[in-house]
C-alpha cells in the first residue's frame, strides 16, 4: 500500500513577507549603523575630554604645590608644567604636540592674562589651565562631520606653595 503524501505548500503570504523584511532591513540597517558609529565617536570625544582633565588636575596639582625641588634648572614652573601636561597625553596616546595649553590669570583684574607661577606675587591667586585639541586628532573615522571642532578641558586652582614633606 502507497501512500502519498502531498507536498506542503509555501502560502504566497510569506514569500511576500520574506521580500517585505529585507525592504525593511535595508532601510533601518544604514540608520542603525549611523547611530553605533556616532555612540563610537562620542566615546572618544568623551574619552579624549577625560584625559584632557586628568591632565590638567595632575598639572594643577603640580603647580600648587613647592615645585622648587622638581623643577630643573633653567626651566620655569609654566614651562615644566605644560610639559608635563603633553607628556601626560601623549602617554595616553594623544599627540602632545597637536593639543593648545594656556595658564592664565583667573583672579582679580588680571583674568586672561598670562599666570606666571614663579612669581611670589602670584602666590595664593586663583590660575586657569586650559587644553584645547581638535576633534580630527581622536576621531576614529576619517569624516567632516566634525571637522573644525575643538575638544576642551579647563581647571582653576590656586596657586601656592605647600610642601608635602616637613
């Protein structure tokens, strides 16, 4: 005894389905990669900000401490400190050379104007160290999106000279 089986049919429904969800991927596809990329490039905007910070609070740290025995001779305390900002980024992968430090004045009638550290007159004065670096030099992709764009950081300490060791 032969039995037959009869084929399953494919319902005409679902091949038109299967051409309707590939109309569809291809239109959300390209706006879901728009947005990871994007999420990708906030995360280096964000990260570079981050180190930027990082920098300057070391830096100011520096600057507000007796940095007379850490300072090498012939360089002044601004010198040494805005180096060390560079080395500092350019540890984390930054070009150092690429990013715009400015120590200026942030007290009195004097604001915006260079802050010179060595000074005893500037003891105890309110200082800004700021960092600039363009967004081409952390982003991942080479686009124009945000070209033009500064990345920026900023700190105000004062300026003094206390002595961690007795």
């Amino acid at each position: 005894m032969n039995r037959i089986i009869p084929k399953p049919q494919i319902q005409p429904e679902l091949n038109d389905r299967r051409g309707a969800a590939l109309v569809e991927f291809a239109i959300v596809a390209p706006v879901f990669m728009f947005l990871i990329l994007g999420m990708v490039e906030m995360g280096n905007a964000l990260e570079a900000t981050t180190q930027l910070s990082a920098a300057l609070r070391e830096a100011g740290r520096l600057a507000s401490m007796d940095w007379s025995e850490i300072v090498p001779e012939g360089e002044s305390p601004n010198e040494k400190v805005i180096r060390d900002i560079r080395n500092f980024l350019k540890a984390g992968g930054y070009p150092g050379d690429d990013i715009t430090i400015t120590l200026t004045s942030a007290d009195g009638n004097d604001v915006g104007q260079t802050f010179d550290l060595a000074d005893p007159a500037n003891e105890r004065r309110l200082f800004k160290l700021e960092a600039t670096i363009p967004f081409e030099q952390v982003s991942t992709f080479p686009h124009g999106l945000m070209n033009g764009r500064n990345i920026n950081a900023r700190i105000v300490m004062r300026a003094g000279r206390i002595s961690l060791m007795n």
